[in-house]
C-alpha cells in the first residue's frame, strides 16, 4: 500500500502551502492567518514514481484550551495512522517553546519525523537550519513551501526513510521477501497481483449497504452487514469466479465527513478507502436512493476520477421507493452526475438482489476499456476525422495544427497527441476531442486522459544568412530610407 505522510507543527508554519504542493492542488485553505486548518485534510499526491497519501493538521499552539485540544486530538489521529512525519518549523521565526514541546511528544510517541525548516526564501538556508538539530531528531531539511522549492528533495529523501522502516519492519517479521523498497511502481503492482483477477472496489458512505452488496454478489455472508453505520472498520479482500472470471471484491468501510468522523477507530476508515481506490481496477460507488446523492459522494466521485479508475454507479435500496421518489432521483442525478456520464449506473436492491447480477457484467466492460489496446494507425486516423469535422481555431492567424496520435498508458487510457501550438488549444476543444474519441472507440466505464505534445521548431532563434546579392539590395535600401 501507499505511504500514508502527516503534516504536524506549530500554525502558520506553512502546512497547507506544503499540502497544497504535495498534492498539486488547493485543497487546504491557506491564509496569513493561524489556526486556519482545524481538521485532517486528506490528498494524493505522486513525486515521479512514489505515489503517496498526505495528511494535512491543524497547528497546535497552546491557546484556547478547548479548541486546541480538538485540534491536538486530530493531530495525533494524523500522526497515529502515518507511515511518517513532516514537522514543520519556521525558518523567520527560529527555534521556539513550542517546537520544542511537540519534538517531545513525537520522541515519547516513538514517531520517526523528520524536521522540515520552511519559508528560508531569501535566507542562508544551512545557517538557519542549524539551530533546529537541538531538537533531536535528526535529519533537517529545509524548504520554501510556497515557491517549491526543495519539496522534490525532500520527498526523495521521505522515500528513502519510509522504505528504511518498512525493510527494517520486514527483517523483524523474518520476511525477506518483503524487505525490499518495496514503493515503487513494480513492486506495488507485483504485491497487489497477489490478489486475484478484477479488483473491484466497494465505496461509498456509511450504512449505503455496500457490506449487502458484497454479500448478494457472493451468495454468502462473508461480511458483516448490520443497520448500524460503520460497522466495517477496515478494508476487507474477497476472491471469487464468476463464470470462468476471476474477481477480488474490496469491501471498504464507509467515508464520513471529516467533521463527523470522532471514534478513534475510524481514524483509518478514510486512509483504507483511499488506499482501495488506488488498489482496484473498477470502483463501484454505492449511493442511498432514499438520501439521494450527498457532498460526500461527490467528494468520493472526484477521488475515483483523480485516481483514474474506471467507475460503476450503483444506486441502492431502489426498490423501497414509490414513482414520484424514482423520478425525483432520477432527474437529480442526470443533474449532478454529467461529469461522469461515460460511467454505467445501475438501480439496485443489494438486500433483494435486483439488477445486482448485471453489476458484474458493467464491472468487465469497465475493465476491458480501462485495459483496450489501441494501435497508432487507428488513433491517427480517428483525430484526422475529428480535426476533418471540426478544425482547431486559429492563434494569431495561424492554424493549429494535430498531426498524429498514439496510446500512451491504460487504466486510464491515455491518448497522446503530437502537433504545432497544442498549448493554446481551448479547454473546450479538448473536450471535443475526448467526447469524439470516447465515442469512436466504445470506451464505457473508464476516464480518458489526453496528453499534448508540441514538436520544436527547428529554426527558432536562428537568423536568415543574407547572400551577397541580398546584403547588397539591403544596403541600396537604406540608403533610400535615410534621405
């Protein structure tokens, strides 16, 4: 699984900034203001090949008792669920009490952190850092969150240490052949192909019945399904066949709003259900009929899609539902869900087994578009047909110009499109492009990411030599200027 990494200090320091940058986002609000963050934020973020989970705190001050040991509270939830901790300290305003005080929690804790100096723009980077080794724990990086700079060297360095503790993890449990790195690409996928066939993710809120789901699809009481809401604590692997196919069902727990979520238990509920999203081939996204499509699952759909996932809606508990509820939900999600039209949606009673056995058959054909194999020939002649029915504006009275396409990865497809000026393209003919080849090519169920690629121009910068002929037209040319 995904490094799970907390962001911890003192407020203003510049946790969201650093958040932000992680994640390649503005997900945390951020503000010359301290305290700002209350809550854990959650994202995903990659740095070239090391995907991680970021976890974003509130800053702990020592003022307002109450609030701040809410606060406090979720910053050890943060510290207690991670793989490793950034404390964040600030460059301007030196060493103080305060980041002393919480060096001394994270040493009684036994928490391996490393200690961030950010905002050194403008500073002697290496004299302002030294003063904070007195803290004694070891490695000090330093940093300026807010333009980027050294967020890429330390991430490297966060690597190192988290794969150090996993191997060392490892060769306590005698296993050696789980004491390798064990974070990059490769060695990911080869754990995760331990699991079976297709793997399907079960998401969505508490008590939305994806536990039943789980169960009708097998026709076994595998997991416990109860009224009670988060009665799944901990993201569950089921293999099973189906008709000669080999499936692995991940049963998640339910995803609160990060304002409701107090048990302790559940302070892993988020971490695993995200963690499953990156695990699986095809996410189905169980909603309630009877509650209609909330905020949070919305926040859920757009995780699936960050992630590149193929997507298969199922919404539960239909059949408890008279006409004029039926229609009213119906328009509601034509409403709110055209971001993810490519996407099949099934009405569904998991607890009686309506329309559950076609959920399998959209799962396959999810995957099978997410995994399609499609040749450079065919793409390039599908964009000469696109560019044939609707050309590309003009940019400063010159055309843009798509010369050829080529398939770049799967699951999520990625078309690659080479041509002249492709940065200037509109967002909404980009759009165009991906509608086209979205319904050219019969992909249901998945994303399609499009990448543009503009070639070099291999006389810019270079000065037209004049021949001598030519210099000398230039010259009687003048001559005529200036009188």
């Amino acid at each position: 699984m995904i490094p799970v990494i907390a962001l911890i200090g003192r407020p203003n320091v510049g946790k969201s900034t650093l958040f932000n940058q992680l994640t390649r986002s503005r997900d945390a609000l951020v503000a010359d203001v301290a305290g700002l963050t209350r809550d854990r934020q959650y994202g995903i973020g990659k740095v070239g090949d090391f995907p991680y989970l970021v976890v974003d705190t509130g800053g702990l001050s020592g003022e307002g008792a109450q609030m701040d040991r809410a606060m406090a509270e979720q910053t050890e939830r943060a510290v207690a669920e991670a793989d490793h901790v950034l404390f964040l300290v600030d460059a301007r305003d030196g060493l103080t009490p305060q980041d002393q005080a919480i060096a001394d929690q994270l040493r009684g804790a036994g928490v391996k952190a490393r200690v961030v100096v950010n905002k050194t723009d403008g500073l002697d980077a290496d004299s302002v850092s030294a003063e904070f080794y007195a803290l004694g724990l070891g490695q000090v990086t330093s940093i300026a969150a807010a333009h980027g700079r050294g967020v890429q060297g330390l991430m490297q360095a966060v690597r190192k240490d988290v794969a150090a503790a996993r191997r060392a993890a490892s060769e306590d449990a005698g296993d050696d052949e789980a004491a390798s790195d064990g974070l990059d690409e490769a060695s990911q996928q080869a754990a995760l192909d331990d699991w079976p066939g297709i793997r399907v993710a079960i998401v969505g809120r508490p008590n939305v019945g994806k536990s039943t789901l789980v169960n009708r699809i097998l026709g076994d009481e595998r997991v416990v399904a109860t009224e009670v809401a988060g009665t799944t604590r901990d993201s569950i692997f089921v293999p099973f066949e189906r008709d000669g196919q080999e499936y692995t069902l991940i049963d998640t727990a339910g995803v609160r709003r990060r304002g409701r979520v107090h048990e302790v238990i559940e302070k892993f509920s988020v971490i695993k259900t995200l963690q499953a999203i990156e695990s699986a081939h095809v996410v189905v996204l169980v909603v309630d009929a009877h509650a209609g499509l909330s905020d949070q699952d919305s926040h859920l759909l757009g995780m699936v899609i960050e992630a590149g996932r193929s997507l298969v809606l199922a919404v539960n508990k239909w059949d408890g539902l008279d006409d004029h509820a039926r229609e009213r939900i119906r328009d509601e999600l034509d409403r709110r869900l055209g971001f993810v039209d490519f996407a099949r949606m099934r009405l569904i009673s998991a607890l009686h087994g309506t329309n559950v056995g076609h959920l399998l058959d959209d799962v396959c054909e999810a995957h099978a578009s997410a995994f399609r194999k499609i040749s450079t020939p065919e793409l390039t002649r599908l964009l000469e047909a696109a560019v044939a029915e609707h050309a590309p504006p003009m940019i400063s009275g010159r055309r843009i110009k798509l010369r050829y396409a080529h398939q770049g990865g799967q699951n999520p497809p990625v078309i690659v499109i080479h041509g002249n000026q492709t940065d200037a393209l509109a967002g909404s003919y980009k759009r165009y492009l991906e509608n086209f080849f979205r319904k050219q090519l019969k992909l249901v169920g998945t994303p399609l990411r499009l990448e543009f690629r503009s070639g070099r121009n291999p006389y810019a910068g270079r000065r037209n030599k004049l021949t001598p002929r030519q210099q000398y037209k230039r010259k009687r040319l003048m001559r005529h200027v200036r009188r």
